[in-house]
C-alpha cells in the first residue's frame, strides 16, 4: 500500500539501539497492552513471540507523537500481523480483548505473582501453577521446598514488589560508597541500571565498582559483603566470584546474557528516613537484622523502620570498565538490539567485557561508551535515550 500523501510519514531505524527511546513517551496505553503480551509470551517460554511484541512495543516508545490511526504506522519496523491487530484494535474499540482476557487470566494472574518472588523464575512458577499453587502464602501454606533465595523473597516479598524510589537508591549508594573506600580506598562505583537511564523507580538499584589501577580491583567483594555484613546491612547476598579468565567460550561469547565479573546479588537493609527525628534511635544503637519472624509477616508497616532493597554489585577491572558500563545500563532490550546488531551488521561480537571484530580477529579497546558506539558504527545514544 502507498502512503497516502497527507498522511505525514515518520519512519524509525529497525535496531532499538539506532533509536533514541525516552523514558516517558507518547503511545502508553499502546505499549502496555502488547508489554502485557510479551510478559504473557515468557509466561508461557514463548521467548520469539515476547521478543517480538517487546520490539513492537519499542518502535511506538520512540514515535515522537500519539498514534492515532493506522495510517501513521506505514513504513515502521518491527510490527508484525499480531501487534497490529491489537494496536488497530485499541484505536477503534478503546481497548483488545486478547490483552483484557490475559489480564482476567488466572494463569497470568498466578504466573505474575510467583515469578514476583525473588529467585523464582518461569519454570518454577509454571510448575507451582500446574500444582495448583496462585499466589506467595500458597507456596508457604503448601510447604514448597525452597531455596534459600527463594525463602528471602518469601520473606521479604512486600518489600522487594514495592518500587525502590531514586532517594533510597541515593542512600544505597551512600552506603556502598562508604564500604568501597573503607576496604579498597581510591576505588570507584557508579550507579547503573534503570536510574542511570533516568528512571524515577526501579525493581533494583545496581552499581558497577572499579579501580582505576588494574589488578586492584581483584578479590574486592568479598571484602565489601563483609563490611556490610559485620554492620547488619545486608538481608541476604550471594556472591560469585570473577570467571572471566576460565571461560572457555572466549570472552565475547558468553552464554546467554550472563556476564562473568565478581557479583553479588543482594538484599540490603536499608533504615528509613525517620518522619519524628526525636525518635530516631541513637546511631550504632541497632546493628542485628531484625528478620521477620514469620514466613510472609514483616510485620506492620509501624513496626519496622526498615525496607528490604534488591541491590546488584558488579566488580570490573578499569580495561573493561565501558563496556561493563554500557551493559548493564540497559534497557534490557536495548541490550539485546546492541549485540544483534553487532553480530548481523557488523561481524563483532559485543558483551559486558570487550568487543570482537571477527572480520579482523581482534579486540578492540573501548575506554568509553562513545568509543564502543563508534566501533559498532552507531550514533551515540546517551543513557536517558536507551529505555527501548
Ligand atoms: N544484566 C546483566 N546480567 C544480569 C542481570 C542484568 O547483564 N544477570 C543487565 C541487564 O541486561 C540490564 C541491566 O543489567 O541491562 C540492568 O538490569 P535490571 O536491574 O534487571 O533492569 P533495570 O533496567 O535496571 O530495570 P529495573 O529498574 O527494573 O531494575
Ligand atoms: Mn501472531
Ligand atoms: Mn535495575
Ligand atoms: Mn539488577
């Protein structure tokens, strides 16, 4: 079909990560209903389908105005037969059926709530749901046998499906960087993840931690967990150490997303901002975490002067500091667009680490997220614009 010549055609660059995506945009009430989809598609391991609606989703983020009829969408990548029915839908009816019966869904329903426990995955829940299992309390109430991260997502469920604000995420960073300096001074962290792309929220508040001289940075965060343990800080925190130099897939390969740098995957014990500060207990008066007693009781919200925050650590020596940076600043998808591109466009292979030039057989070094976009031959696109 021609574009209708009054029709002003706007068209987008087929990667995610050729677009500049903002946070706040202009097609939401689109973009919810196939994001329903996507979250719908993985619920099921249905990983093409989600991928696809997410990428429909995607291109509608980065229009610079609100769709209003189907003639807007000619030309525009990524939209396949079935986003387009629910898109076409929702301008003539107001809303899709398909999207309204997943939501009313009580497998979508179930599926959000189990995977929304810390630790639990699809797998897990899908087998859970089967078992006839819906919501947290029927996984304690049925005795489960659980893992030790799951038992704290239990634990802390409430907490960690509240949004971790960007003031809390501040004080988190307060206190890592105070840890940092005390065990390994001159070391730096930076805060990454959905806050560095400008969000006002997010599930988790993650930090990348470096130092500038390389080889200083090893074995640092067992030390830093420590620090934050012996002051009662820490929930929960399970770290792995650096498997980078074993990897026998090569560096730029590895498997899935899952990058090789020292991590932990923590639960901090964050002390909230104390509304009557004559009742503030005296500083160093507390220094035991104070868990919960019961299985899904925190206890009342006057009770507790407290909240669990999911926290990510990452250690990096400073030679692979840019890349690190650049992936695990997000979004999740841009991500996923940044190495598709540089394997089908580019012959390069790109992760956490480093970049691969297969046409070459050589790294190239990146210093900064702006040598590793021009590498890839990509304009740069600043955080606040990658929330693809
Ligand atoms: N990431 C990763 N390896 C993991 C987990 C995450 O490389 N094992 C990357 C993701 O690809 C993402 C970034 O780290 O780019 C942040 O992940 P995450 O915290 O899950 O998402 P955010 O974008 O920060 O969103 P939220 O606000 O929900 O935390
Ligand atoms: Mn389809
Ligand atoms: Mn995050
Ligand atoms: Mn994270």
């Amino acid at each position: 079909v021609e574009p209708s010549p009054t029709v002003p055609v706007f068209t987008l660059n087929a990667y995610g990560c050729q677009r500049r995506t903002p946070l706040l945009h202009h097609n939401n009430v689109l973009t919810d209903a196939l994001l329903v989809l996507a979250e719908n598609a993985e619920f099921n391991e249905d990983e093409g389908r989600s991928v696809a609606f997410k990428r429909a989703a995607s291109v509608l983020k980065a229009l610079p105005h609100t769709v209003r009829g189907m003639e807007e969408l000619q030309g525009l990548p990524c939209l396949g037969g079935h986003s387009q029915r629910v898109i076409k839908e929702i301008l003539e009816e107001g809303k899709s059926r398909e999207v309204e019966a997943t939501l009313q869904s009580q497998q979508f329903q179930a599926m959000k709530a189990l995977t929304g426990i810390f630790g639990v995955g699809v797998k897990t829940a899908d087998r859970w749901f089967r078992e006839g299992l819906r919501q947290p309390s029927d996984v304690v109430d049925t005795g489960q046998k659980l893992n030790h991260t799951q038992e704290a997502g239990i634990r802390y469920y409430e907490d960690l499906n509240t949004p971790v604000t960007r003031a809390e995420a501040d004080a988190i960073g307060q206190i890592v960087e105070e840890a940092v300096q005390a065990v390994l001074p001159g070391a730096t962290i930076t805060l990454t993840g959905g806050f560095r792309r400008g969000k006002p929220t997010g599930h988790d508040v993650d930090f990348l931690i470096t130092h500038p001289e390389e080889g200083k940075e090893e074995n640092l965060m067992p030390k830093v967990v420590s620090w934050l343990d012996d002051r009662g800080l820490l929930l929960y925190q399970k770290t792995t150490r650096n498997s980078y130099l074993e990897a026998k897939d090569g560096p730029a390969r590895p498997p899935h997303n899952m990058d090789r740098f020292e991590r932990c995957f923590s639960i901090f014990r964050l002390d909230r901002p104390h509304r009557r500060p004559e009742q503030q207990p005296q500083a160093g008066g507390e220094c035991q975490a104070q868990v919960g007693g019961t299985l899904l009781g925190q206890g009342s919200e006057e009770s507790r002067d407290w909240k669990a925050v999911r926290v990510d650590l990452v250690v990096t020596p400073a030679s692979q500091f840019a890349f690190a940076l650049l992936g695990w600043t997000g979004s999740q998808l841009f991500e996923r667009e940044l190495r598709r591109w540089a394997v089908h466009e580019k012959h390069m292979s790109l992760s956490s680490h480093a970049l691969y030039d297969s046409t070459q057989n050589r790294y190239l070094r990146g210093s900064t997220e702006e040598e590793i976009f021009t590498h890839l031959g990509l304009e740069f696109v600043p955080p606040s614009e990658r929330n693809a």
